[in-house]
C-alpha cells in the first residue's frame, strides 16, 4: 500500500495568516477598525516566553494591534484581575490571551473567567464552552479549530464519518468532540479508562489523537486509509544516544508516526502539523472578535 498523504499544517497556516491579514485590512479600511490582541503572561518560564513572543510577531505580521504584558512572578490574583478588566474596557483590543501556566498562587479558573466571553480568544471561557455545546456562535478553542479546519480541508465533507478523539481535556479533546458533532460525524471520546483502545481505534475513519504520551498509537492501531490528525507535542531524548547523553531532544507526536504512516490514508507530522495550526487560529479568532465588536459578519 501506498504511504499516508502528509497534511502540511505548515503551508495551511501560512495561507491562513495571509487570509486574515487581508480580511482585516479590508475591515480597517471599511470600519476604521484594527483588530487588536493582547496577550499577558505572568513570570519568566522560558517555553511560554517564547510562545508568547512567536503571538505578538505572527499578530504584527498580520497587520493586527499586538500588546505584550510581562508581569512579575509575584504579581498577586488581584493586580492580574484589574489587568484583565482595564483589557475588558479597552476598545482598542478584541483578543485577550493569558499564557498557561500561571504561578501556583494564582487561580487560573478564575482568571480565565475574568475575559470577557467576546474577547476570550482562546476559547476557554465557560460562557464560549457552553456556546460551542449548544450550538451558538461564540469563540471556539484554537487547537481543535486548526485540526477542524485541516479535515475540511482534506476531507470535504465529514457527515457520517467515524470519529475517535483519544483524549478529553477542555483545551482539546472536548472542544474537538463538539466541533465533529457539528459537522455530523459520529463521535467517539476516549480516555485513560477506555477498554480495548486499539480495537476501538480502528474504527476510526478521522483518528484524533490528543494524549501527551510519546507515539503512543501505533500503526495497527490504525484503520488502513483513515486519516490522523495528531495533536500531541511531546519532548523524547534524541535519537542520537551522543546527543541524547548530551540531553539533546526531538519532539514526536502521540502517534507512532513511522508506523502509523504505512497505513493511513492521510496524516499530519510533528512537528508542522497540527501544533502552527494554533497561531494562526489565534488570529482568525482575534479578527473574528473584532468584526462582532463592530457588528460586521466575519469573511470566512
Ligand atoms: P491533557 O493532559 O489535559 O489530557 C490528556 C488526555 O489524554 C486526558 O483526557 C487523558 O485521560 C488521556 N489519556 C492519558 N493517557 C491515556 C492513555 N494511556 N490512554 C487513553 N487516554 C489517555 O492534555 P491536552 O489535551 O492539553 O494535550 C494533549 C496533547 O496535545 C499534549 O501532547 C499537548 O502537548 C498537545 N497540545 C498541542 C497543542 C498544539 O498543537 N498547539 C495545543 C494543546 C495541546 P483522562 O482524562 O482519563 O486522564
């Protein structure tokens, strides 16, 4: 059998940056209106330091108003809150984004909740949870959003497909569960309790993986001419032990990819899958936030 066709969520993104780069330059140009994001984060951890600073240049990039917020370690529940309102307030600004984790001290629930529904970007707001449940237009998590948006596109329509969703998290597994119903396949969600994974697996006519173990789905596991999406970004020692002593890393997926790609029908590689999917969708969601704070219906 032939090999899997790789789903380039590298190209993808890139023409959808340029997609809303230009739809919200039209919007600016009709309303006066620059769609605007700021993202905050609290403390030094370096990988959210650099998440953080790839946001704010991809937002330049695409003609967007970006604002950084760098606090302190020890800045308090309290001052993060009154940040979070006088963004709420701001007109200029549609997208709000806190950078996870937060320090130990601080409540990301409550955090998370203090966004305005309308300007939640990222999704995580129960008020947008509850939307995308029921059905109603809202913001919708950005991971899943890119992993919907690579099915439709090498997919077409997915009505009456099989889906299999291994994971259940409120970032991922859940929001992906929704957005599949939504488009009419027949979901399943699977977890750390599931019995017989591999058999339920290969039912699977979308596998979405979205675990955070190492290649743990396996090419058997996988129905032949199924499509993966694999979400998983995960950090194993390199394959050179020199390297690997040295504590040199590599990133994998979930999924066993060198396995899994013997035997699907399409599937995306990590990295440059799913994982610049995310940003982009950052984007698309900022942009969408600011056409409904003018009252303009979003281009698609
Ligand atoms: P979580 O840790 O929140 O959730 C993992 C899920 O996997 C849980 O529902 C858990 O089940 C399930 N699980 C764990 N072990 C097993 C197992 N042995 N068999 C079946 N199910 C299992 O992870 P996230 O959803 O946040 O992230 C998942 C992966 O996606 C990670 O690798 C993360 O790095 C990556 N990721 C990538 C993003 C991107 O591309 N930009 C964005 C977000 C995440 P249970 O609920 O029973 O514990």
């Amino acid at each position: 059998p032939a090999r899997a066709t790789l789903i380039d969520g590298k190209a993808f993104s890139q023409t959808l940056v340029t997609r809303v780069a230009e739809a919200a330059a039209r919007l600016e140009k009709a309303h006066g209106l620059k769609p605007g994001l700021a993202v905050v984060i609290v403390g030094e951890d370096p990988a959210s330091q650099l998440y953080v600073r790839n946001k704010g240049e991809t937002t330049l990039k695409a003609g967007m108003r970006s604002d950084t917020h760098r606090l302190p370690d020890t800045t308090t529940q309290d001052e993060l809150l009154a940040l979070i309102a006088q963004l709420n307030a701001d007109k200029g600004i549609h997208g709000i984004l806190v950078q996870l984790p937060l320090p130990r001290h601080i409540d990301s629930t409550a955090v998370l909740d203090a966004i305005s529904p309308d300007k939640d970007v990222d999704g995580f707001h129960v008020v947008n949870a509850g939307r995308l449940a029921v059905g109603l237009p809202g913001l919708v998590p950005c991971t899943p959003l890119g992993c919907l948006m690579l099915l439709k596109d090498q997919l077409g329509d997915l009505s009456g497909l099989n889906a299999v969703i291994v994971g259940r998290s409120n970032i991922v597994g859940k929001p992906m569960a929704q957005l599949l119903i939504g488009e009419s396949c027949t979901v399943t969600v699977a977890h750390s309790r599931t019995r017989d994974l591999p058999a339920l697996c290969r039912t699977a006519d979308i596998l979405v993986a979205a675990v955070g173990r190492p290649e743990m789905i396996k090419g058997d596991w996988i129905k032949p001419g199924a499509t993966v999406i694999d979400v998983g970004i995960n950090r194993v020692p390199s394959r050179d032990p020199v390297k690997a002593a040295e504590g040199k890393t590599r990133v994998v997926g979930d999924v066993a990819f060198d396995e899994a790609v013997e035997v699907a029908g399409r599937i995306t590689p990590v990295p440059g899958g799913v994982g610049p999917m995310t940003i982009a969708c950052l984007l698309a969601n900022t942009y969408t936030a600011a056409c409904r704070a003018a009252g303009v219906e979003p281009e698609d």
